[in-house]
C-alpha cells in the first residue's frame, strides 16, 4: 500500500484516538470518585461544541477579531459550558442519587443528556440542522510526498495530546488532583483527613466537563461542521473506551480511545471493501475484550471480603 | 426444608376474608382500567390532562389516604381478583373501541411493550443483569419474523422460533455477561445493541437500511390484516393484533409471576442481592444469571416478532438505543418487578407523547424530564415491587 495513504490513515487513527481518549478520561474520573456513570458527558461534548459555535459567532459579529483571539473566545466558551454544565449535572442530579443503584443513576444522565441535546435542539436557530463551525485556526497544507495535512489538523493533535498529558499532571502533582485520588480510593478516611467531599466532586465534575467541552470543540474545529447529536455516539464509545480500559485508572481510558480508534482505523485499512462494517467490528472487539478482562485491561485494584 | 417452601403462600387470613374485599378490590381494578381506555381514546387536549390529573390523585390518595393504603393492600392480597378482573376490562374495553384502528393499534403496542418489559423483568429486576439492548433483542424477533412469514411455517411458531432466535444470539453475550458485573455488563449490552444496528445497516441481504416487509400475522389460517368484521360488528383489523398482544402479555405476566413466586424467584432474588451468599448456599450463579438473561431475550424476541408483524416492515431504525432506553425507562419508572407498574409506565411513556400533541416538539425533554423527576424523587418508581411475605411461614412454624 502507498505509504502516504498509511500516514494517513494512521494520522487519522490518531486524531480519533486522541478525541475518544480526552472523552473516556473523563468517564474515568467520574468513576473514579463516586462510582457512577455520567452519561451525559457525550451531550456534553456537543454542548461545549455549540459554545464555541455560538461564542465566536457572536463576536465575530460585534467586532472583527484575529483568528487567535477568536480562538480564545471560542475556548473560553467551551471550557466554561462544559465546566458549567458539568457541575450542575453533578450538583442536581448525581450527588443526590448517589446511594441508589448504578442504572438509576445511569438512566438518569442518560435523561439529563437527552434534556441538553434537546435544549439544544429547540433553543438554538434552525437547531436540527448540521451547522459548518468557523475555521479559527491557520490555513495551510503540509505535505510530504502523497502525505499531505493540514495545520490546523496538526494544531489539533498536538493540541490534544498535551490535554491528556496535562489531565495527567493534575490528577498527579495538584492538591485537586490528590484530594480526587483520596476521595476514589476512600471516601470517608479521605474526608477524616479534611478533604471537602462535595467540594471533590464537583471539582472533578468540572475538570472531566471541560475536557468534554474542549473535545467538543476539537471535533468543531477538525470536521468543521457540528451537529445537535454529535455527542451521542462519541459519548458512547468514550465509555466503552473507558471501560475496556479500566474504569477507575487515568491510563486505562487512554489506552481503551486509542484502541477502539485503532480498530476503526484497522479494519479500514485492511478490509476497505467492507469499512462500513467498521463499528460492527470495532463493538464486537469491545465485547470480546471485555469478555476477556472483566474489569478491563487496566483491571480494578480490588478485592472482595467476604 | 427444601427452597419450594421458602415460596411465599397466600397469608392465612386473606383467605378468610370476604367477597366484599373482592368486590372491592374488582370494582378499583375496573375503575382504572376505565380511565386507561378513556385515555387511549381521548383526542381533546382538555380531557387527556383531566385524565392525567385524575391518575395523579387516584395514586396520591392511594398511597396518602389510610383508605387508600387499604386498597393497595387488598389488591396485593387479592391478586387472582385483580387479574381475572383485569382480563374482563381489556376485553371490555376492546369491545367497546372495536372500530377505532389508532387506538387499537396504541393498546397493542402497550401491551407488547409491557410484554418486553417482562422479559426485562426477569433478567434486571429479578436476577439483576443489566440488559440495555431490549430493543435489539425486540429487532431481531421482527426480522425473524420477516424472514419466515413467508415460509409456509405456521405463524404461532415463527412466533416461538423468534424468541429462540432471541435466545441464541443472547448466548452470544452470556459469558461476557456472566463474567462481568454492573456497568461492565451494562456496557456489553449496549456494544452489542449497536453492534447490531450497524449490522443490519450495512448488511444488504437483510434489506439494508430500508429493512424488511413482515407478512402480517395469521393464526389458523385466519389473516389478522384481512379480518374487518366478527359475526355482525365491523371491527378494526388492529383490534385481533391488540387482543392477541394483551394475550401475549397475559402469558409473559402469567410465567413471570409463576416464576417470582416459585422457588425460581426466591433463587433469583438470592443471586441479585448476593452473589457470595447464593453461592454459600449451593445456587450456581451462572445458572441462574444464565437462565434469566436467556428466558428474558425469548420473550422479548416473541414480543418483537408480533410487533413486526402487526407493523409490516421493520428496518434497523428499529433496534436503535433510544428504544432500548425507552424499554428501561418504562421498567424503572413503574418500579423494578412489579409488571402492573410496567404497564401504567408503559401507557405514561408511549401514549401520553401521542396525545399531547401540542407538546410534539417538546416530548423528548418532557419525557426526559419526568423520567429524572422520579429517578429523584421516587427511586423505587410509580408501584414498587411488594417485598415477599413470610408471615405465613412464621405464624404457621416450619411444617
């Protein structure tokens, strides 16, 4: 096969990787701290989209910005919508629900997610139509033999791959980052040594919505068009991404986003006279991983009493 | 003392009491059974929200008033009345709307929807494995049925090979399923449910995303689609699919509370509530889990295979995840195990939408909405499960 087209499926595989990973990351903080599934965090991801949308679009509007500073905006916009939306997910619908069985809670994001699509849906102009997002980052092609890509591509990915080295610092080297691992591995010791529960969670709340918020905004800014259901299929393989990696570990989640989009791209590559079958294949592998490890590759570090 | 006494029996003294208590507990049963069909028939916006209304006052007096408790407790102990008398008001009812195709055509659906809700039971309320592809299991009786309507095969078979059908590609799941726990297991039911969409998407000799025509269905050599008139009325062709829908329930209602209150059910409960103490006792939990999960497939696929037939095609919009949440939510919202709650969340999840159609462009976030108000603020759903009751055993010693 040409090279160049393997570099560019394998840029491809990467960039998908990449986003999948920043969504299950934040599947995996969740879990981490409380033991539940946010499902709205897909629905999420598309709201950080429209943001960004509706905030550059705004001020592109008022006044005539550079491409970098209407970047900003659209960044500011989409972390905070995230963040915001995250938070209140948490405070009025998780932290309330947090000793009823897992599906309700489950069932119960899945609605809140329902709620923001819809929101979306109905409150945005002409909401149910795909709408093309801006192009806030530079133009240009860099090309290498049949290779070619674009910069802002290239933005894009190095982008995202500091994200998840940087969610990595925080959970590790910040006094966030060690009052969320105290709270995942014991809730009360954790709050005998003066670490804020509430305050943990929402903490954590905001981070893994922001980086939805931020995913969200990648995907606008790399396939220039969003959509008010984007979010529902990512929010899907995120958490199966999170799961096969491991629920409860940050690398696990990594791991699981760039498998699944390895697979994708796999089955792409080598059967391209049957791509379409790619999520039929890339789901059965999911199953069968799962079916392997039980809870997930990352396995949970724990044992039963009985 | 063997795990067939441990059943719960009628309380002693239930069976004393009168045939007032029956009538009782008849006339409730039929009152809101009436109301029920007032609603599925209702087209004015005005009556539909009275209807509603009064729903939401019948259950706060039942639950509020001490009259009202009384009640609730009498049917609990009465549950041969309720049904027989449940049985007379669904025959009343279709009797009554024999002409109307649409509201027919809603009373089947609901009936077959709580017939897939049954299935469910048994596999998360009962034996508590996480089952989000309720709608995929459903699919794949319509496609069973599509594939084999034209067959010659009899179509009360095609209606047993579809839940077998269900069944076998359940065992597909069973041992990532048996091997995993809570969210895990949630998570392959959900891979295999879009799995399977993309499938039947991408997979021309089963139609492609157009799907398949599904021959309607015919018992006897009778044909459902073709029947317009019985002995001297005109009827609607819907009204045998909605009679054969309740009686499909009426079975699925019929085995899944044979099964809760026989040795089975006590199992199951054991292996839901704990695992390590099941074992401790000699149940096998594979078994059971195994058991459950397969049987709640087969009568989810039968469920499907009708609602095909009843429909005339099905395509792979059909096994779509936002159905199989539709499924759960009516499992959740009428309280886990309690298949009389199935229905009335049944009716409150696919008729309502129907009915207020001013509301149309706001179903989804009304729906969405109601449905996290009572994961809120009644986690245990509209009627919660009865906890099984020992006292006979108690008052009456080990025999």
């Amino acid at each position: 096969m040409d090279p160049g087209l393997l570099a560019q499926y394998l840029f491809n595989g990467l960039m998908l990787g990449t986003i999948y990973a920043i969504v299950a990351v934040g599947f995996s903080l969740f879990f981490g701290v409380l033991d539940v599934i946010k499902f709205s965090h897909g629905d999420v991801v598309t709201v950080g989209a429209f943001s960004a949308f509706g905030a550059a679009g705004l001020m592109a509007a008022l006044a005539t910005l550079s491409g970098p500073l209407a970047l900003a905006v659209g960044l500011i916009a989409a972390l905070g919508a995230g963040a915001l939306s995250g938070v209140i997910i948490g405070r009025l619908l998780v932290l309330p629900l947090k000793n009823a069985p897992g599906v309700n809670v489950l069932l119960a994001t899945l609605m809140a997610g329902t709620v923001l699509r819809e929101a979306i849906r109905l409150g945005v102009p002409n909401g149910g139509n795909p709408k093309p997002f801006p192009a806030l980052l530079p133009e240009g092609v860099l090309k290498a033999g049949s290779f070619s890509v674009g910069i802002d591509s290239v933005i894009i990915l190095l982008a995202g791959l500091a994200v998840v080295l940087a969610t990595h610092l925080v959970i590790t080297r910040t006094r966030l980052g060690l009052s969320i691992r105290a709270v995942a591995q014991d809730e009360e010791v954790a709050q005998l040594a003066g670490v804020s529960f509430n305050r943990t969670v929402l903490g954590t709340f905001a981070l893994g919505s922001m980086l939805a918020g931020l995913a969200g905004l990648m995907l606008g800014l790399y396939y220039r068009e969003i959509n008010f259901n984007m979010g529902v299929m990512l929010g899907i393989i995120g958490f199966a991404c999170a799961v096969v990696g491991g629920l409860g570990s940050l690398i696990g989640p990594i791991i699981g986003g760039f498998l699944f989009a390895g697979v994708q791209t796999l089955v792409t590559v080598v059967l391209p006279f049957t791509s379409a079958y790619k999520d039929v294949v890339a789901f059965a592998v999911i199953i069968a991983l799962i079916g392997l490890f039980p809870t997930g590759l990352i396995a949970e570090k724990s044992s039963e009493r009985v | 003392m063997s795990m067939a006494d441990l059943a719960p029996s009628v309380p002693a003294q239930t069976a004393r009491s009168g045939g007032l208590a029956r009538l009782a507990v008849a006339a409730t049963v039929a009152l809101l059974f009436a109301g029920g069909g007032f609603l599925l028939h209702a087209e004015q916006q005005g009556q539909v929200i009275a209807l509603l209304a009064a729903f939401v006052a019948v259950f706060a007096l039942a639950e509020k008033v001490p009259v009202g408790r009384r009640i609730v407790g009498l049917c609990r102990a009465h549950p041969g009345t309720v049904n027989l008398t449940a049985a007379v008001s669904i025959l009343a009812i279709a009797a009554a709307l024999r002409e109307e195709h649409y509201t027919l055509l809603m009373m089947a659906t609901v009936a077959l929807f709580a017939t897939a809700a049954a299935g469910l039971t048994l596999q998360m309320a009962f034996a508590g494995v996480p089952n989000f592809a309720g709608a995929a299991f459903f699919a794949v009786g319509a496609y069973v049925a599509a594939l084999l309507g034209n067959t010659g095969i009899p179509h009360l078979l095609v209606l047993l090979i579809a839940g077998l059908a269900a069944a076998v590609l359940g065992l597909v799941l069973l041992l990532p399923v048996l091997r995993t726990r809570g969210h895990y297991a949630a998570l392959v039911t959900i891979a295999f449910g879009l799995l399977l969409r993309a499938f039947l998407e991408v997979n021309d000799v089963l139609g492609g995303p157009q799907g398949m025509k599904v021959k309607s269905f015919s018992l006897f050599g009778l044909d459902f689609s073709r029947m317009t008139e019985i002995g001297p009325y005109d009827v609607s062709f819907y009204l045998p699919y909605a009679l054969a829908s309740c009686a499909l329930f009426g079975l699925a209602f019929f085995l899944v509370r044979r099964l809760e209150t026989s040795f089975v059910g006590v199992a199951l409960d054991a292996v839901r509530s704990d695992e390590v103490a099941a074992s401790v006792f000699g149940l096998s939990i594979a078994r059971w889990k195994a058991t459950a999960f397969l049987l709640g497939n087969a009568m989810i696929g039968v469920a499907g295979a009708l609602y095909g037939m009843m429909n005339g095609f099905v395509n792979p919009n059909s096994a779509n995840f936002g159905d199989s949440l539709i499924m759960l939510s009516i499992l959740v919202l009428g309280g886990l195990g309690n298949l009389w709650g199935a229905v009335v969340a049944a009716v409150v999840i696919l008729v309502i939408p129907e009915k207020l159609q001013a509301i149309q462009e706001f179903r989804l976030v009304i729906f969405a909405l109601l449905v996290i108000a009572i994961l809120r603020f009644r986690p245990s759903g509209l009627m919660p499960r009865a906890a099984r009751d020992f006292s006979a055993l108690v008052k009456g010693g080990a025999k």
